[in-house]
C-alpha cells in the first residue's frame, strides 16, 4: 500500500510539471497573435511561480519571444496602418520592456551544466539576436514613455536598457559600436524620467552611469548633485553618504570643466568646509584665483572660506575685493554686503568711549561700504526679500547708531 501511495504522489509530480510545461506549449502557439496576448502572459506567469518550471529556460525563452514576437506583428500593423488602434505605441514600449526582463531571465539558465556537467545552450544565440535587432527600439521607447508621462519605470527602464546593452555580453559589434555620446544621452535620459517620477536613487545610478562613462554635459553632474542634495535633506540616516557623493561629483565636474561652470567648485568648496577642510578649499580656491585674477566670485568664494575659518580680516579683505570688480553678481554683492554689515556691527560694539574718528572710520568702512555695495545688489534683482532686509537693517544702523 504504502509503494502504490508513493507512485501515487511521483505520478501527480510528474503530472504537475507536466501541466506547466503543457502551459509554456500552449503560449507558445499564441505567439504573434496580438489579441491573445494576454493570455499566452498569463501562461507564461502561472509557469513562472510555479516551483517545477520557474528555472526552466524555455519558459522565459518563450516568455520572452511572445512579446517580442507582438511588438513585430504590431509594427507590421504600423506600417501599413499608422492608426491601427491594435499598434499602440505605449503597449508596444511596454512589450520591448517585458520581453527584455524575460531574455534576462532565460540566458542565464541557457547555460546551466548538463548532468554531464557540459554547457549547451539552445536559446542564447536566437535571444541575442532578438535583442541587438531591437536595440534602438528601446531609445525610441523611451522617448514615447516620457513624452505620455510615463517617466518611472517605464521610461527610465527603456533608456537604460539602450544605454547598458552596448557593454552586454550579448552585444552584437553593430550595438557595441554605439557612440558613447549617444550612450550617455540615453543615460542622462534614463536620469530625467526617474527624476520626473521622484524616483531619486535611481535617477541616480543613471547620471552615475553617464558621468563614469565620460559625459561631456555638465547638467549630468548638476542634476545628480540635486539629486543627493535632495535625498539628504529627506533622510539624516544618509547624510554621510550623501556628503561624500557630493565631494565626489562636485570634485569631478570641477576637473571637467573648470570655472566654465563654476557652481561644481562651489559645491566642492560647501563640501570641504562642512567636513573641516578649509585649507584644502583654500587651496583650491588660490589656484584658480592664479589663472583667473579677474572673476569676482572666486574672491568671493575665498571671502566664504575665510568666514567659515573665522579668519575675519582675510575675509573682509576678500569681499571687498570681489565687490570692487564693475561686473561682480549678486550673490557675491549680497554675501559681501551681510559680511561687512556684520563685521561693522561687531566693531561698533567696541567704540565705546571711542574717537570720533574711530566711529566715522566704522560708519563709512563698514556700514556705508555695505549699503553701497547692498544697492547694488538690489538694482540686480529688486525681488529679493534677503537684500531688502540687509539694507533696512543697515539703514537703520545708520539712522540709529551715528546721528
């Protein structure tokens, strides 16, 4: 009896994994029929959970030529018709995605060992060839992805799938000999559909990807640089993390391109201060200064780090210096301003008992050297809530302190 019940239970193994394969048999002869697709996926999705057949190549092999079998069929019907309502674009895209994730899925089980312990794959080279013929389908998808609003994951998966398949194992020479302009603009595509979906850490791995691979568009390092700012404004847990990510991209675009694009070197600078580094900022800071004595806002930016190092005589000196240039920018006439003011303040807390030269030596040094620079901040941007409260602090500091 007992034999005959554990016949019993191989012959209903036996019979399960058997069904299951029958299922991938089944969706197999629905391929490149578009109105039954999704019941070859829902086939193909029962095998898949199924503990029997979900390491079995041929069920993502199959899963995965259904869908690209349907975007064929699909474009066949563009072609001819641009208004088939059965060739949607948006289906379409998403047919590319599935199909990839499914090949993923089957190349590495195409070359498990044998019982012989012998790798035979018989699916690797048809999956290749599926997926170079459609390589630039995917840059085409994402573009439609993002233009319907669809940024994460949809759009985002598509352009990374154009952007990392030129290093794939499976890459034909066609797809390996893809630009890595054109590379990069995939990437940093992948980063703005992810950054549109509010999907940071992704968004992230994607302007990584472009900027390791040589990027030459500085708005790659400036949206990851957001990117972390971001994230580390949401979450104190990653604050180190997020500092050292900063240093790191802020360090590479500065490298890249220098003070055509000065906001990765005050980044840098932000960077190496928070972490106790005025000297190195300094330095850095010294360098550029050397090669562009002229550039209002490096003295401006040296007066920053003098600040924070509480070197106030060097800091004044440095403010004083970048207002003095005839085409220094706001920021740098507002931060001067607030300096000066503030320095001012702190000395005539010190004239008491003072000479009158002294006190008038304070007033047009400091507080009027600081309202005169202040308006001409505010004559660049009279919306500013910042410069008008410097200004009416200053005004009254004059009106009050020196009648």
């Amino acid at each position: 009896m007992k034999k005959m019940l554990t016949f019993a239970l191989c012959l209903a193994a036996v019979g399960t994994m058997s069904a299951q394969k029958a299922s991938v048999d089944q969706a197999a002869k629905l391929s490149g029929k578009l109105d039954k697709l999704g019941e070859a996926r829902a086939l193909i999705d029962q095998s898949a959970a199924d503990p029997e057949t979900m390491n079995d190549v041929r069920t993502y092999y199959v899963g995965g030529k259904l869908e690209f079998d349907a975007y064929d069929k699909a474009l066949q019907k563009k072609m001819i018709n641009p208004n088939d309502e059965s060739a949607n674009p948006i289906e379409m895209g998403q047919q590319l995605l599935r199909g990839y994730e499914m090949f993923m899925k089957a190349l590495p089980l195409d070359s498990v060992p044998n019982e012989k312990g012998e790798i035979k794959p018989k699916n690797s080279k048809d999956i290749a060839s599926k997926l170079n013929g459609h390589y630039s389908d995917y840059f085409n998808a994402g573009g439609t992805f993002y233009n319907e609003k669809k940024y994460f994951p949809e759009a985002y998966e598509a352009f990374m799938i154009y952007g990392t398949m030129p290093d794939a194992p499976f890459a034909d020479k066609n797809v390996k000999a893809t630009a890595d302009t054109i590379v990069n603009t995939s990437f940093f595509n992948a980063g703005i559909s992810a950054y549109a979906g509010n999907a940071l850490p992704e968004a992230i791995m994607a302007f990584k990807a472009a900027r390791l691979n040589g990027t030459n568009n500085p708005q790659n390092y400036v949206y990851e640089l957001a990117c972390w700012q971001y994230l580390a404004q949401k979450d104190s847990t990653i604050e180190d993390t997020a500092k050292a990510a900063i240093e790191e991209i802020a360090m590479a675009g500065h490298q890249k391109f220098g003070m055509t694009q000065p906001l990765f070197l005050n980044n840098l600078v932000n960077s190496l201060v928070q972490a106790n580094k005025g000297a190195d900022a300094l330095l850095l800071v010294n360098e550029q200064i050397a090669a562009n004595p002229e550039m209002a806002s490096l003295y401006g930016l040296r007066g920053y780090i003098n600040d924070r190092m509480d070197n106030d005589d060097a800091s004044i000196e440095d403010y004083r210096k970048a207002a003095s240039f005839a085409d220094a920018d706001f920021e740098t006439l507002k931060n001067a301003s607030k300096k000066i003011f503030k320095t001012g303040t702190m000395k005539y807390n010190e004239l008491d008992g003072a000479s009158a030269d002294k006190r008038n030596d304070v007033k047009v040094n400091y507080f009027e050297a600081a309202k005169s620079i202040a308006e001409r901040a505010q004559q660049m941007n009279a919306n500013d809530s910042d410069i008008d409260y410097v200004l009416e602090s200053i005004n009254y500091a004059l009106e009050t302190y020196f009648k």
